[in-house]
C-alpha cells in the first residue's frame, strides 16, 4: 500500500500541479452553472472517485460539474502508488490466470479478519474487472511481470494485484485523455481551487445543491439533481484524525487536501460517520522531530525475507513485543497498533552497525552515526542502562530484554521463535532509533448502503447524496488491514457504476 513522493506540502503541491504535464486547469468561476438549470451531477473532490464518475456521467450525455479545492483535478493520484486489484480481467486471462470475483471477495474477508463490510466489498470486488479493464482498453499498462500475488502485506490466494509504471500517473494520464473531450465540449466543467463549503438542502431534507467559495474569497451556489461527495479522506488534518481514529497522527507525509471537508459536509446534512476502530498504522516511521505531525525523514521497515533485522524491536518499557522477522508487515502493524502511542524503539550496538545490510532505509554506517545529535529520534551510549534513559525507556526493562535476547541468541531459542539471530547486542557504543506510526490513508468515513447513498444513523438515504472513495472510509473496503489494491480500484469502480448507471439524471 505504499505512495511515492510523500511529504509534500500545499503551497509546494499548488506549485508542482501548476506547472506539471499532468493535470487538467481550472476552468474558473466564470464557468459556474446557469442559474435557471441545475446540474445533472456535481461532484465534489476531482480525484480517484470524482473523475471516473464525471467520465461516465458525462458520456451518458449528463450535464456535470466537478468541485475541487486544488489547482488541479487529480487529488492523491498525484502521490499514489495506484494499485489495483481485480479477478478475471482481460489481463489474468492473457497470462493463463483463473481467478473469480468471488475468490477474491473470499480473500479480503480473510486478509481483513471479516472485519470489512462485505456489502461494500462485494460491490467492489463484482465489478472490479471491468473497472481494470476498461482502464487497460483506454491505455493504461501495468509491469511485465503483472499481475502477481501481493508484496509485502498478505497476499491473495491468485496473481489479480498490479500497477503502472508512473503509479498514480498512469491512472490520472487514461482519466484525462477520457474527460478532455467532455470538457471541451462542456459536458463536463471544472471549477478547481474552489472549496466546497456547505451542502443545500430542501424543506423535506433533500440535497439539492453545493455552495462554493474560491481562492478570492467568491461564494456561488449550484443546484444540481444529484451530489456525489469524492473528496477524499482527512489524513493530513491531525485533530480530525484523533477524533475519528483515537490516535495520534504523528506523520506528515499525506495529501495535504486530505482534510476531511467531504465527511463534514456529508455530516452536516444528517449523515454519519463510521469505520474509525479499523484504524491500523503503518510500522516503523522516524519522524523529524516530535511536533505532531511531523515530516518522516525514512522508515526501518525492512522486509525480513529480503532484508531480515539485525536489532530487536521494545517498547517503552524496554520489552520485546513481536518476532522481529515474520514475514508480515500486517504483523508487525498489528502488534505496534497495542503499544503506548504506537511508538517503539528499534535496539541494536556496534557490531550490528558494522555489519548488517542498511536498514535504516538505504542509510549508510555514518548517516545512521550522523543522524545522533541532529535528529530527536537517534540515541547513542557506552551502555544499555544510558542508552534507555537517553531514549525515554525504562532501563531496568531493557537490560533485562537484551541479556534475554543474547541467551536466546547464544542458544537458538529465542522466546517469540525468532530465528534470524546472527549476533548478540553486546558491543559498545548501543543505538536505539525511535519508529512511530505513520499513515497514508484515513480509515473511518461517511455511512453509505450498497447503492452508495449516504445515510443515516437509521439508515434511511439523505435524499440525493452520494459518497464514494476515501471519505467512505479505508476500514469499509479493507477493515483493519491493508489489502492490496483495496483503496484505488473501489475508488475508481464506485466513481464508474455511479456515473455508468447508479445516479439518475432526468426527471422521474
């Protein structure tokens, strides 16, 4: 599940979108619907969701209009990896792969523990094929050795996980060639750098329209028939976060736009929010500084079948938690998800230093030696007792942990079965760097039903509104896991069926 390019900020995205080849411009306030005609569909977040939806819509001959806040169409494609998942495709069956819908349904329910919402993932994971497909027949091409089971995270039980060589550009790149002669032809208008800031409603409290405000400060209402709420999650608005997820969100490195404006506005018209206990970090973030958030300047996640660790992982009492070299990210996120502040300490001394393969990202001897002193998450001392207090962990702890670890080391038998035990931590000068948990995606998000309307806590439909991708939730198509390609291609599929044949556009 991992995304390139992370850590940018607004004004340095608002400075790349402008001037990158990808991305199509603004289309301006004077673009703002006729008064006296509503929209067909407004969609409201030009991203993953939003633009697909706004394809079909507009090719069904729907008069549509996109709200988004950037200065450019494309939300967190620009950063994503773009992976897909999809069983049965044009591609599978090219490769001699048999794989069904049903299969891969069975596979996220038991990679998500039947914690996802299998009415979403059905949905999702039924149509999922011709979303792939769709994309491929239009342009878009994944790696030579595509598909294949999975990466790092758990794998499927067939080859259906795959992604192009730009990542989240190669989707955006098939996105625009499709809605350009929409827009061209104003089937479909953009009015980006624009915020969506509420949601109109009638007397029997039934959307009817968004109102917007742009960059100078003008405020507009459309009326529309039908609004769909694409706007992405709120992974980079931190108190949202804590709120929605009862964590900290310690990392800087998400979309900056990702701030939750669609959930609030789905909520300010008696809609719901769901899905925030299947929060699950990601593992091993060394963040700048401890401001929260703070920018993550690299990661220790290595993959232990490739990379196996050398040091030990404690918590804040000084104490082992997991087997250092299963080869799961899920759990190794698992087991940081039930320490204090999903914050551990990665343990290791001289030796280690000397001769283990980098892992402190590609980090070299005297970067990770430089990092001591210049940033808050590296610790360095001539004893184990110094180098807990020098790193904020309960001494006694630790020196009890590594005399336990150097006994399994010496004898093969390590408490939690670890097996890669290549040499004790006994040399001076002992290191210690802080990991902390980061995030890429936000995992609660507005209550929608199989038809994706938003609802209510009783579950009655808010008249005319629909909601479709992140602000859905990641803990819907994925629960607390991260499956691959679970977040890009339902994204894309729900913004397809929607625009393809969910949303009604003439009178009834």
């Amino acid at each position: 599940m991992a995304k390139s390019n992370r850590g940018i900020s607004k004004r340095t995205f608002l400075s790349a979108a402008a001037g990158g080849a990808v991305g199509l411009a603004a289309t301006g306030a004077a673009a703002a619907t006729p008064k006296a005609k509503p929209w067909d569909l407004i969609v409201v977040g030009g991203g993953t969701a939003g633009l697909p939806a706004a394809i079909f819509a507009g090719q069904r001959g729907a008069r549509v209009l996109v709200i988004e806040a950037a200065a450019q169409v494309g939300g967190t494609l620009f950063l994503s990896s773009g992976q897909m998942s999809a069983a049965g495709t044009k591609l599978q069956k090219s490769k001699g792969i048999t794989d069904t819908p049903q299969s891969h349904f069975d596979d996220v329910m038991r990679i998500s523990k039947n914690t996802a919402n299998p009415d979403i993932v059905r949905l999702a994971v039924f149509n999922a094929a011709d979303t792939f497909d769709w994309l491929t027949d239009n342009g878009f091409t994944v790696g030579k050795d595509h598909p294949v089971t999975g990466t790092t995270h758990e794998p499927y039980s067939a080859a259906r996980y795959a992604w192009g060589p730009q990542g989240g550009i190669s989707i955006l790149e098939v996105f625009e060639k499709l809605l350009k002669p929409l827009t061209d032809s104003a089937k479909v208008k953009l009015l980006t750098s624009t915020e969506a800031v509420e949601l109109l409603k009638d007397a029997s409290g039934a959307v009817t329209g968004v109102v917007t405000k742009d960059d100078a400060g003008m405020t507009a209402q459309h009326t529309a028939r039908n609004v769909l709420l694409t706007a992405g999650g709120y992974a980079s608005n931190s108190p949202m976060f804590a709120e929605l997820e009862g964590a900290k969100d310690y990392s800087d490195v998400s979309y900056p736009y990702s701030q939750g404006a669609g959930i609030k506005l789905g909520v300010s018209v008696g809609g719901y929010v769901r899905g925030g206990e299947h929060h699950l970090p990601l593992f091993g973030g060394v963040m700048r500084d401890t401001g929260i958030p703070s920018p993550m300047i690299v990661t220790v996640r290595p993959w232990p079948p490739d990379n196996p660790p050398w040091g030990i992982y404690v918590n804040v009492d000084g104490k082992r938690f997991m087997k250092e070299d299963v080869a799961s990210h899920d759990a190794h996120e698992q087991a940081l998800r039930a320490q204090p502040e999903e914050r551990c300490w990665v343990v290791f001394d001289s030796e280690i230093l000397d001769k283990a393969p980098p892992f402190v990202g590609r980090w070299t001897k005297q970067e990770v030696m430089e990092a001591v002193g210049n940033y808050e998450a590296f610790f360095r001392a001539d004893t184990i007792e110094g180098l807990a207090t020098a790193a904020g962990v309960d001494a006694a702890g630790l020196k009890a942990t590594v005399e336990s670890y150097n006994q399994g080391q010496k004898t093969g038998k390590d408490q939690f079965g670890r097996a890669h035990m290549p040499v004790p931590i006994l040399k001076a000068p002992f290191y210690a760097v802080r990991l902390q948990s980061w995030l890429l995606a936000s995992f609660a998000g507005l209550a929608v039903d199989k038809d994706l309307r938003v609802i209510r806590q009783d579950g009655t439909p808010v008249p005319n509104l629909y909601a479709a991708g992140e602000v859905i939730g990641a803990g819907q198509t994925m629960g607390r896991s991260y499956c691959g390609g679970m977040l890009v291609t339902p994204a894309i599929t729900f913004g397809r069926l929607l625009g393809q044949k969910m949303l009604k556009f003439k009178d009834a």
